[in-house]
C-alpha cells in the first residue's frame, strides 16, 4: 500500500472553516447555510434557556453560551457540522458546581475546564477518549436523562416545596413525593399542552420546530388567560436586552484547587460528548472530524464563554444532527446560528418574560427522554453478562453518586472484562514451543495458489481483521473500514482470524453497514465464529442490513453471481487491518 504522507502539525489543527473555504464557497453554499443556521437557531433558542434554568443559573447565561461557545466551537473546531451549546448532559455537573461554589466558582471551572480541554487536545489525547467503551457510554448518557427528569418534576406539575429541592436523587424524590399534594392545575395543563404539541408535531411534522411552537404558545396562554404560572419573567425577572461585557472571575489559588476536581468533570464529559456528536455527523455526512482539533476549540470555547458569564459548552448532537439535515454546507451555519441567537437577545429578550418554566421543563422532559438511549440500553443489557456489568455499574453510579465516578469505574470495568475475555480465548498447548517454527506450504492442505486477482477487482473490497476487536482499537478499524468508497458494490470484512469482539466494535460494524447502506454498498461478514456473530447480531447487524458468509470466496461468488458476472467468481481487492 502507498505510504501516507504524515500530516504537519499545523495542518492537523487547521479549522475546518478554513478547509470549506479553501474548497471553494460560493452564495448557494451561504444560501445553505443561512438557512441551516437559522433552523438550529429556532431548535437552540428555547433549549439553551432550559438547560441554562435547570443547570441553577438564569436563563440569559445559557443563551450567552450559545452565542459566544456556538460561535468560536463552529470557527476553530475540526468538525464540519458541529454545533456548540449548552447541554443536558452537563446538568447534572453545573447545578453541583453552583450550589458548591456559587456562580463565580461555576465560570472559573468552565474557564479552567478549557485550559485542560486545549492542553488534550495540543497534547493529542483526543484519540485516547474513543477508547471509552460503549456500555460505559450508554450507561451515563441514560443515568444523566433519569437525573435531568428529576429535577423537572417539580416545575412539571408546579409543586411547592417544604425547603430547598434536594440535589441527590432518592431525598429528591421524597421531597417531591410530600409536595405532591400541592400541584398547580394550570401548571399541570399547560405542561400537558406543550408535550403533546412537541410530540405531536414531531409525528405528524418534523420539519416543524415543535419545541419553539410548544414554548410561544405556552407563553401566549399565560399572559391572554392570566394563569398563576411561574415565568421567566416572575423567576428571573426577564433576559437583559444586552450583551454582557467579558470580565475576568475571581482567582485565587485556593480558588482554583477548590473548583479543580469540578473543572476535571467538566472537560472529560466535555471531550466524551464533543467527540461523540462529532461521530454522528460524521456517520451522517461521510466526512471526517479532526478530534484534536474539536478540542482545542472546545476549550477555547469555554473560555469564551466563561469570560462573558456563560456556562459549560459543548457539542450537542442533536443541534448537530439539525444542521446535518437542514442542509448546512460547512460551518459557516453553526456561526450563523449564534449570530441568529444574538439578534434574539438584542431584539427580543423582554418577550421571554412571559415564557413559563412548565414549557421549559417540558422541553427538558423530551430530551431527557430522547438522550436515554432506550434501545440501545437493552440491547447491552441482554448482549453479555460483562455488557450488563459495566452497564448497570456505570448508570447506577451516575444516578446515585457522581457521573465521573461512573465514567471512572465503568472504564475499569471495561478493562477488566476485556482481560477476562481475552484469557478465556486464549488456548496453551502441553508441550508448545515458545516460538512457532516454520512449516512447510503444503503442510496443512489448507495453502491455495496466489490469484492476481485479488488486488485488481473494482467491484468488491475486502479487509482482513486479525486480533481482538474491542472498544480499544473500534475507533481506529473504524476509521480505516470507513474509507470504503463508493464505486464498490459490495464490502467484504472477514473475521477469520479475530478471537471475539465486543459490543463497542458491533456497534461500529452497525455503523458502518448503515453508512454503506446509504451509498448503495452491500455488507459481508465472513468467516464469523458463533461466539463473535452472536454481539452484532444483538446490536442489529443483521440480514439485510449485513449478511454473514462462511468465507471469503463464498461472499465474492455470490457478489459476483448477482452482478451478472459468473466468469468472474474470486475476484476481490483486498487489504489487511491489524487488531
């Protein structure tokens, strides 16, 4: 295979702004992107403001952070889509950090989360955050949706509460289970009302921005029919029709130790989620994302703005996959939607006085619903007993004591299962020599003669996988099996010589086949033990999506019987990826 030219460092952390106008940008791409930037906007607009409200700050702080970390993650990032924002997932954190260390503490943690953030990425450790295994991943992201549906409660049905809403969970809901009996009706209604007109009109319309119709027409309700609801308005007493002036918190040493472990969580959930919503617009789109580079913007990103009063950003995969499907060219639109944003604050901020907190809330609800990642969640639950481990082990951790300590543990967790499985496919042999001598080339029966063709056929690709395919190399045989390209009808990977795989690599075979799918490609797994076919199979990579054969030859045979060409059987291109 030709030697790749290994890249500079500087062109390693070249935005992807700067490559998309390299390319060549013209007014039907800006046309694109107005349009695309315009849509997230609408999307980014409400959930900015709820997030912000249930992260224990006011609502203008979240908007602040769509509109200065939207604006720098979309100008210096390495992904072409991503757009950056307050998220749910960082909730939990940011409502701790707050009742810990007050606001000041919270916006110099976000500003020392973006120092650690920039240093990960200069010093390249993006790579290492894909090692994440999936359980791990599935088990936070749900215990993190049980904790933002939580906290709504009380703001779902109006509840007045004894004292201070607790922030663990179990006293929580007791708190909530004694105020029960003090619902407000016309709470209770116009929560009702507002999911019923997100969810319907996700069913019956999805281009239509449920969310932002659902939250004017909550607020329209309450000012015409004078409901005894609290607002933005009554709460917060409205959004500043200005922009904040940067300013500096302050800093101290003992400060700084004291926000420290807090500033850690920030950046790790911080990097997990940027990296992951980079991945789904990758998948989405067929491009690449630079994840060095998606850190070092993540990190200036949180600089920013904290310097303005803002809290945590991120990468948000839902505003992400909305850019995705409105059509956004580059990230020229995920600029525009934080331009978007701040026209909003500048001309519009006193209409969000009158939106009320039970249309917020109601937002959070859905989202909370739609980050558990439900079916993924019993898929691992039912894949492996070791699936099962990590994943209740770090979704109950997240749940009842802390998010990094369920990252932290569950990782463990992974490791240790991987060492297990591997010593359980590792056979000794009584009497074995050390090294393997050589052997004849007809010793086995099993050698057959070198066919040229199978370098040449410009039909089919096929990979070798050899070794472990486990959550540690997932990231990187799938970055090579993602460069199938479109003039091939069909993608052979064959598994002949790989012990097992985990459910981190079946959920990247699943991606991939869906990928190909898109662009026509069949999928064709070869040479798949019972024990290694059983987790993709669990994790939907099955017929039709990928289909299973008993080796090489019979995959390329049938491919070539369907494409008419019979006198052709054997024939493959083939290349080779060490596990």
């Amino acid at each position: 295979m030709e030697q790749l030219k290994q890249p500079t460092f500087a062109e390693l952390f070249t935005p992807k702004l700067v490559t998309v106008l390299r390319e060549g940008y013209g007014v039907a791409d800006f046309r694109d992107d107005v349009l695309a930037g315009l849509t997230v906007a609408i999307v980014a607009l409400p959930l900015s403001m709820a997030i912000a409200i249930a992260s224990g700050t006011s609502p203008d702080r979240g908007l602040v952070t769509a509109v200065v970390g939207g604006f720098l993650v979309s100008a210096l990032g390495g992904s072409r889509f991503q757009i950056g924002g307050p998220a749910g997932a960082f909730i939990v954190l940011v409502a701790a950090t707050v009742s810990r260390h007050g606001i000041d503490g919270l916006v110099l943690a976000t500003m020392l989360s973006g120092v650690i953030l920039m240093a990960a990425g200069y010093l390249k450790l993006g790579t290492y955050i894909k090692f994440i295994p999936f359980p791990v991943t599935v088990g936070f992201t749900a215990g993190i949706a049980v904790i933002i549906f939580a906290s709504q409660v009380k703001d779902l049905f109006g509840l007045t509460l004894d004292g201070k809403e607790p922030g663990e969970l179990l006293p929580k809901l007791e708190a909530l289970g004694r105020a029960l009996p003090s619902f407000n009706p016309a709470v209770v209604g116009l929560t009702v009302a507002s999911l019923v007109i997100i969810l319907g009109l996700r069913l019956w319309r999805p281009a239509v921005p449920g969310i932002l119709i659902a939250v004017i027409l909550s607020a329209v309700a309450a000012w015409a029919f004078a409901l005894p609801v609290e607002t933005i308005g009554t709460k917060f007493g409205g959004i500043p029709q200005s922009f904040p002036r940067p300013s500096l918190p302050a800093i101290s040493l003992a400060k700084l130790q004291a926000v420290l472990p807090d500033a850690i969580s920030f950046a790790l959930l911080g990097a997990i989620e940027s990296l992951l919503s980079a991945v789904v617009a990758d998948g989405m789109t067929g491009r690449r994302h630079r994840s060095n580079c998606e850190l070092v913007a993540q990190g200036i990103a949180n600089i920013g703005a904290a310097l303005f009063g803002g809290i945590c950003v991120t990468g948000t995969i839902a505003r992400t996959a909305t850019n995705v499907r409105a059509g956004a060219h580059g990230p020229m639109s995920g600029m525009l939607h934080a331009v978007f944003l701040l026209v909003f604050i500048l001309v519009a901020a006193p209409l969000a006085s009158y939106i009320p907190l039970a249309a917020l809330a109601a937002v959070l609800a859905v989202v909370a619903w739609n980050m558990a990642e439900k079916h993924e969640f019993a898929t691992l639950v039912r894949s492996s007993w070791g699936d099962a481990v990590v994943l209740l082990a770090t979704f109950l951790l997240t749940v009842f004591r802390d998010l990094t300590e369920g990252i932290l543990v569950g990782f463990a967790l992974g490791a240790v299962l991987f060492i297990n499985r591997m010593a359980e496919t590792t056979g000794i042999e009584a009497g074995a020599p050390l090294a393997a001598g050589d052997r004849a080339d007809d010793a086995n029966g099993e050698r057959v003669p070198y066919d040229t063709r199978l370098v040449v056929d410009p039909d089919v690709l096929v990979y070798r996988i050899t070794g472990a395919f486990f959550f540690g190399v997932a990231s990187t045989i799938s970055s090579v099996l993602d460069s199938i390209s479109d003039r091939h009808k069909a993608f052979v990977i064959d598994f002949a010589a790989v012990p097992f795989l985990d459910s981190t690599a079946a959920n990247a075979i699943k991606g991939i086949a869906e990928k190909a799918r898109r662009r026509g490609v069949r999928v064709i797994l070869t040479g798949t033990s019972q024990p290694v076919r059983r987790a993709p199979l669990t994790h939907g990579a099955r017929p039709p999506l990928v289909k299973y054969r008993s080796d090489i030859a019979d995959a390329v045979a049938e491919i070539k019987a369907r494409t008419g060409r019979l006198d052709a059987i054997g024939p493959a291109a083939s290349q080779s990826a060490a596990g």
